[in-house]
C-alpha cells in the first residue's frame, strides 16, 4: 500500500470514528502537541505488579489471548 493510500485509509477511518478515546490516543500517537500531553503516573502497587507480569512473561507464564478472553467473559458473567 502506498503512502497516499494509507494516509487515505486513515483519514476515512478518522472520519468514521464515533470513539472519542481512540481519537485521542491516535492524535497523541502523531505526536504533533507533545505540550498537552500528560504523563500517567502509576503508584507503588501498581509498579510492583506490573514488574510482576513483566517477569511472569519473561518466563514463559502466559496463556493465549484466546484463553484470557474466554476467561473473562466467565468472571464478567459471575
């Protein structure tokens, strides 16, 4: 796909999009206003178990995306 084409596609998808969040994150994503950009900030806990999962990853401890989903709609629907 050439560049026009994509940044075609872009702007049509732009265009279309009723999700004020994705907007959001993809004008963040271009980077052209890094002044309003806010740095998120995690607390200690926070840190902590993500570091957790970072090492739980680095070890292999993970199951399919598939999987995780499944398990999810079965912990929403508790």
């Amino acid at each position: 796909m050439s560049t026009a084409e994509l940044r075609k596609r872009l702007i049509e998808r732009i265009k279309r999009s009723r999700r004020p969040d994705l907007l959001k994150e993809a004008y963040q994503l271009m980077g052209t206003d890094t002044d309003d950009l806010e740095v998120y900030k995690v607390s200690p806990e926070q840190r902590k178990a993500i570091e957790k999962g970072v090492k739980a990853a680095k070890e292999g401890k993970v199951i399919p995306s598939k999987e995780a989903d499944r398990e999810i709609d079965e912990w929403l629907s508790e």
